[in-house]
C-alpha cells in the first residue's frame, strides 16, 4: 500500500484490535475477513501484538493488517518487521513520521487539536486519526474543523459504536473511522467467530 488514504476505499470501518492470546490471531482475523472487513489495526498494547501481526500476515493473505499504538520510532520498525502494510499512532511526533517514512510505512497519525493537526500538515500529512474522538469533541469538533482544515481528511477512533458511528460517517471530512465494537473481549474469549463475522456484516454496511 502506497498512500495510507487508500484504506478508506475497503470499508467505512476499521477495527481496532486487542489480542491477548496468540492463538485467537488469526482465527480472529479470519472471522472479519469473512464478514468482509479487510482492513485491521492491531494495537501494540499487549505482549503477543507483534507475533499476532506476523501471524496474521502470513495465515490471513486477504487482511490488510496495520499496527495501531505506534509511539516511538522502534515501535514502527518492530511493526514493519512482524509484516504489517500500515501504521496508526494515537498522537504524532516528528520522530514517529520520520521513522514511518524512512522504512516506507503508510502512516495514520492521530490528532485531537488544531495544532496537532497543524504539525501533521507541516510534515505531510492529509488524512488523520481524530483521537480520543467522542471525548475530544465528537461529531461538533469535526465539524468545527472543516472550516480552517478543509484539504484534511480523518478517522475518528475512540468512544464510537455501532450506533453513532453513522453520525460520523455522515460527515464530509471522515473518510473511514475506526472501532472496537466489531470485536467484542467476550466473543473472543469464547471464539465465538460467527458473532465477529456478523458484526463486520453490518459495520460493512453502515455506509
């Protein structure tokens, strides 16, 4: 993947993943595979997160499988070695997108102000991760920057479910956005992979 806005063009969600056992890593993936989710962001917040993205690289061929929680420059040279294709960061530094461009990762940078945004434009970047979403303004402060950020477009990731993430999809300026919903802790503890595929179903069809 060359530009990380091509991600929108696979669905209006992105789940955002938190694998605590390896084992359920690609059975996992492979149950949003099947509900028509392709693209997956796998946070780095647990022990096993980068052998679950290996894992799924090689098992799921169908997945577009990003690493989420990227904070630090060895954060994304360990992701882009366990295999994924795209990196999120819940804010941004220059070190972070520096590192992201010097192997070649497409980088979503999270922002939850004016003038974190104003950074991520200075070094480049156009398409955002709008984060904590629902706690840093929602639906309103998307709307309130539209006006001096109209050549930005974002994905709002925190606090969204099923049912508000239409508001949000409904916006201009959000492309995608993304969430935890699609895969809840108590199904995958149990595997319950159908409730997983039902799920992407619908979050498939929010748009």
């Amino acid at each position: 993947m060359d530009d990380i806005l091509e991600l929108a063009q696979h669905g209006p969600v992105i789940p955002v993943i938190v694998i605590e056992r390896l084992v359920d890593a690609v059975p996992l993936a492979s149950a949003l595979v099947a509900g028509g989710v392709r693209v997956l962001e796998v946070t780095l917040r647990t022990p096993v997160a980068l052998a679950a993205i290996e894992a799924i690289a090689r098992a799921v061929p169908q997945a577009i499988v990003g690493a989420g929680t990227l904070r630090s420059a060895a954060d994304v040279r360990q992701a882009m070695n366990a295999g994924c294709v795209f990196g999120v960061s819940p804010g941004y530094t220059t070190d972070v997108g520096r590192a992201a461009r010097a192997v070649g990762l497409p980088l979503l940078p999270g922002v939850a102000t004016a003038s974190e945004l104003m950074a991520t434009q200075a070094d480049g970047f156009s398409f955002v991760k709008f984060f904590p979403a629902t706690a840093a303004g929602g639906v309103p402060m998307l709307k309130a920057l539209a006006g001096p950020f109209p050549d930005v477009a974002f994905c709002p990731t925190g606090g969204i479910t099923a049912k508000t993430a239409r508001e949000f999809l409904a916006l201009p300026n959000v492309k995608v956005c993304g969430g935890s919903w699609l895969t809840p802790a108590d199904a995958i503890d149990v595997g319950d992979w159908g409730r997983i595929t039902r799920l992407a179903r619908e979050a498939q069809a929010l748009r």
